[in-house]
C-alpha cells in the first residue's frame, strides 16, 4: 500500500552488509529505547514520587480540654499531615474522640476496618455502626458484629498545655 | 462542487488517503452479518460521544479538590446546556457498558472468538476493563461526598492485598491521606491515559476485524479448522460476499444513530445522576455506593461470608478476568453454532441470573442499617403505659430499630421482628438479645437488667393480629 520503493535485497550489498545490518539496527533499538527511558525518567517519577514519598507525621490540634466531657464521645475534625495550599475540603480527616480520664483521651478512626466507610457512634446504643454493611463495633471498638475483620483503629492522643492534639500521618485503612 | 471534487483529487494525489479508504469501505463481508453484528459498532458511536461530551465538560470542570465539587454544582445548575451535557456523558458511559456487554455476548453465543480471531477477543476483554475503568474514575470526579468516600472503598480493597496492600493504597489514593493529587491523578488516569489507552485498542480491534473479516453467521456441522478456514472464509466471501458500504454499514450507522439519540434524549429528560452533598472526608454521613453498572459487585462484598471476604476481594476480579481471557484459548476451533454448543446459551443465562440477582440485591441494599429509621409510636406498640411503651422505648434507642422492624418501623438489616413473640419463645429471645449473633451486637454488658426485662416483655407480645 505504501508508494516506497523498496531496494531489492542483497542489491548493492557487499558481503559485510549482514553483520553491519545487524550492528545498526541494535544500535537504533538501543538508543531508541535510551531515547525513551531518559524522557520517561522525570516523568514517571513525578507521577509516582506521591506513592513513595514517606508520610509525614503531625500533631494536629482539636480542642481544649475542657471542651470534652468525661466518658462522652464527639466527632472532632483535624488537618491531614502534609496538606497542601489547594487542597480544600481534602485537607481535613476525622476522627472519634472520647474523654476517659483527667487527662486521658482516645481517638477511634472514622474508617470501618470492612471496607473504609465512615462509622457512626450511637450514643443510645454505646455502638460504632457502619452504615455501608452493617458493621458494629462496641465503645471500646472491639468488633460487635457484622463483616469487620479487626476492631476500629486508634490515633495516638496527647496533650499539650490545655490543647487535646491528634497523630495525623495516614488514612487508618488496610 | 466541481471545485470541492478538484481540492479532494489535488490532496488525493499527494495523501493517498483515497488508496487506504477505499479498500476499507468496499471490502467484501458475509452477506448474512444482519442486526446481531451491530453492538460493537454501538459501542464505538457511544465511545465517540463520550469523547465529544467530556471534551465540552472539561472546559468547566477543575480538577481540584477545593473547586471540583462547585464547578460540578455549576456545571449542573447554571451553565447553559451543562446539565444536558453532563446528561449526555452519563448515559454515553451507560450506553458503552451495555453494548460492550451486548457485543461480547453475541461474540460468545456465535463463537466468533475461535481461529483466527483470538485476539479480537483478547482486546475485546481489554476495551471491557478499560470502560469499567473509565466509569469508576468518572464517578469519582464528582467528589461529592459519595465520590469521596468510594475512594476510601477501593482504597480499602487494595489493602487487603497481602504484602502489597499498603502500599497499593497509597498507588489509589496517590499518598498517604486523600488529597488534592487523589482528584488529580484519577482526573489524568480519567481524561488522558485511559482514552489514549482505548483509542489504542479500538485501533487494534478495528484493524483486526479488517484483517480477519467479520465472522460469518454460525451453522452447524461446519466446524472451524484454523489450517482450512482462511481459504473457505475467502472462498465464501467471493461466492456471497458484499461489500461493506454501503450494504452492511447501514445498519451500524442506523443503530448508531438511533444510540446517539438515545443518549441525547435521556440526557435531556433524565439527566446525570444528581450531585451528593458536598465532599468532608472528616463528616461521618456517607453512604457511598457505586453506579449501576457496578451495584451487582457492590452486593457481592456486602454478602460475602465474612471469612471469605480476604480471599474475593483480591482473587475474584484477578479470576474474573482470567474467565474473560480464556474462552480462545479454551477451545479455538470446532463447531461454533449454537446447537452443537447448548452450555453456551445456558452459561450465558447463568452470568446474567447472578448479575441480574446481585443488581437487584444492590439496588434495595437490606444489609444497610437504616440510621433514619423512624421510632416505634404509641400505635403500634399498643399500649399507652406500662412495660409495654418502656420496652418499645429501649428498642428505639438501643439500636435494634437500625435493623429490626416491628409493623413496619424500622431497618432491614435483620429479621423483622413483627411477629416475634410467635417464633422464639422467651428465653430464645433474651439468649438472642444477650449473645447476638454473626451480624448482631451481644447486648450482654450494653442492657441494665431492668431494660432487658421490659424489652423481652415488649418483643414476647409482638405477635401479628
């Protein structure tokens, strides 16, 4: 279909030609695929270097100590570690914090060991439920019922002056 | 249009575009390809206006996660045509998902996957996985809360890979929390490498279909042999062969035509999906569940056997796709009309029971705990004082209201309870309540004995009229 005319083989071919043949088309397929990796290279590494780059740890304050009462249990919502100026509504996770001592918190991840859905705590009911599958965990997070594998995840807690602050580092799933 | 005629031979002389197109339209195919062969073309026009349509969305949308969510409301509610556009894309992406289905049952029924198509089929499968690819994605650009939170659904399936699994969750969610590059990489995987990808392979599968003719129409006792079968197929198309254009390619541009409108008219009157409330991966109120096209899956992991979910979770679509794949290599050659392979049909009907089945499992989602349900009133508990009202009280706030109905009040994730106090004596009742059970919370440390009492009192005269 193509109008190029083809030399026909071996015409104009001195006796080397077979190995010099060979010699250049290694030589195109190796520079070729040198040619290809050098303008993947910083590419791909931009692409990827969120996948690799080792998550940041932060301390992220959520309220006075005061705020809480003893033995209740709220919804706080704090900064992710390493957000970014554009990150909007992205940049807030959240979390389940009950007060159990003077100065003694726990914070109980919002993801659903099942499959990551956000967990409810039912005051009534002294529960976690999930609402995807019908996942229960009791107040302390052990698994009360339904698909979840493990109990519900915990963020570190600690205190600093009169601040209650929370470990962000990375989405307690998995 | 003498002169158009002039300007096409001027570029004719020196393109040789008329020498390719040519032989394309007016090659010879079987003269009994009737309305079954149109579905991959459907496909395609879908494909095209998915094309179009998302080309026009991506001059409003921002690919960010502190506007995605207002460019959507605004591409929905005031752009002029936006609405229609958006429209339009949902039900191009429906469109594509029903005539790949379409077209690769056909292909299965007429075994036009067998020599010297195996790789039609094997790029078929990979157009199949590309699509649902593109439809996952696009919904996740929605980033309402549901987007939001179905990312943090499949993040949580890439985690259960064995060893993998963490990293894999930082691939999906590209780093360690959900953030900005989450949106932006599916936007990019969404808008550039998956289309480029599908562009590549239709091109593959275009050119095969050319290269290895349109299937002729099935019949028994003439058996496909990949060493005879080039030579009879060429002697067939000279004996009864006609050409493409016009004489096959009416009926593709006619369904065609008649799918493009169908996405334009249902576009308009029934429009995309409307919009979740605003994205807040710190608001506990999601319940995030998939499109159409993926609800059935959606109800395998809600009704999974627990122990079973590790192993699913990251073998099934491995499997699934490895079920795709194998039909050529299985069985390239032989009878290929439906008669002389009666399990096709039945498998077939098979794969579309239990989709069918599932879909309808996850459309009604009864393994939901229902938060909104409405408390028990003074109606139907009967009674206006005593331990009756109490009892009915401690069910609505203990939870058991979430998933138990009583006359019609109440959730689906567990029995109704209607009529209770005829099925379980009380001592089965107060053993349920205490130990619960697979998918029920003992209630062991969680009842004061007094509340217990005038529970069971309430559910032992739960007995239908």
């Amino acid at each position: 279909m193509s109008g190029i005319p083809e030399r026909p083989a071996g015409s104009g071919g001195e006796a080397a030609s077979g190995s010099r043949r060979r010699f250049l088309a290694t030589l195109a397929v190796t520079l070729g695929a040198l040619g290809a990796a050098i303008a993947a290279f910083p590419p791909l590494g931009l692409v990827l270097e969120p996948v690799f780059r080792r998550p940041r740890v932060a301390w992220r304050p959520v309220g006075r100590i005061g705020a809480f009462a003893l033995g209740e249990t709220v919804r706080v919502s704090f900064e992710n570690s390493g957000v970014l100026p554009w990150d909007g509504v992205s940049a807030r996770t959240g979390a389940w914090l009950r007060r159990v001592g003077e100065r003694e918190f726990i914070a109980f991840s919002l993801n659903c060991t099942h499959l990551g859905c956000p967990v409810t705590w039912q005051p009534g009911a002294n529960l976690f439920m999930c609402p995807c599958h019908g996942g229960v965990y009791d107040s302390d997070g052990k698994v009360a019922g339904g698909p979840p594998p493990r109990p519900l995840s915990r963020y570190a807690v600690r205190i600093r002056g009169d601040q209650v602050e929370i470990e962000s580092e990375r989405i307690p799933i998995g | 249009m003498k002169l158009l005629l002039a300007i096409w031979k001027w570029f004719d002389e020196r393109s040789g575009i008329g020498a390719i197109v040519v032989p394309l339209a007016s090659h010879l195919v079987p003269s009994g390809s009737r309305w079954w062969y149109v579905f991959g073309s459907a496909t395609l026009f879908a494909f095209l206006v998915q094309v179009v349509t998302g080309i026009a969305l991506a001059t409003i949308y921002v690919p960010s996660t502190a506007h995605a969510y207002a460019s959507l409301r605004y591409l929905s509610e005031v752009a002029p045509l936006g609405a229609w556009v958006r429209g339009m894309h949902y039900f191009g992406a429906s469109a594509m998902i029903v005539f790949v289905g379409a077209h690769m049952t056909r292909v299965f029924l007429m075994a036009s996957y067998k020599y010297p198509r195996e790789v039609n089929w094997l790029s078929g499968v990979g157009l199949l996985a590309l699509t649902l690819g593109m439809g996952f994605t696009g919904q996740l650009l929605r980033w309402d809360q549901n987007a939001v939170w179905s990312t943090v659904v499949g993040a949580s399936q890439a985690a259960r890979m064995p060893l993998l699994g963490p990293w894999l969750v930082r691939v999906v969610l590209s780093g360690a929390t959900i953030g900005d590059a989450t949106l932006s990489h599916f936007f990019v995987l969404h808008v550039f490498v998956l289309p480029l990808l599908i562009a590549g392979l239709v091109g593959l599968h275009l050119h095969l279909v050319l290269r290895n003719g349109i299937s002729e129409p099935p019949s028994a006792g003439r058996p496909v042999d990949p060493a005879s079968y080039r030579a009879s197929y060429d002697a067939m198309l000279a004996r009864e062969g006609v050409p493409f254009w016009p004489h096959a390619a009416w009926r593709d541009v006619t369904f065609g035509v008649l799918v493009v409108a169908g996405i334009a008219v249902l576009g308009l009157l029934i429009g995309a999906p409307a919009l979740d409330r605003p994205p807040d991966p710190s608001l506990a109120q999601a319940t995030p569940r998939p499109d159409w096209y993926l609800l059935w899956y959606f109800a395998v992991l809600a009704l999974l056997p627990h122990a079973a979910e590790d192993y699913v979770m990251v073998l099934a679509p491995l499997l699934v796709g490895l079920l795709l794949l194998s039909p050529p290599f299985l069985s390239n050659r032989g009878e290929r009309s439906m008669r002389r392979r009666p399990w096709a049909p039945l498998l077939v009907l098979f794969a579309l029971t239990c989709i069918g089945v599932l879909w309808r499992a996850g459309a009604r989602e009864r393994w939901m705990p229902d938060f909104a349900a409405l408390p028990l009133t003074t109606e139907s508990v009967g009674e206006r004082s005593g331990q009756l009202p109490a009892g009915a009280a401690v069910f609505n706030t203990k939870g058991c209201l979430y998933c138990h109905a009583v006359s019609g009040r109440g959730g689906t994730r567990g029995p109704d309870l209607t009529d209770v106090g005829r099925r379980l004596s009380r001592d089965q009742i107060v053993v349920r309540i205490l130990n619960g059970g697979p998918n029920m919370p003992a209630y062991a440390n969680n009842l004061a004995p007094q509340q217990l009492d005038t529970l069971v009192v309430f559910l032992e005269s739960r007995s239908r009229p």
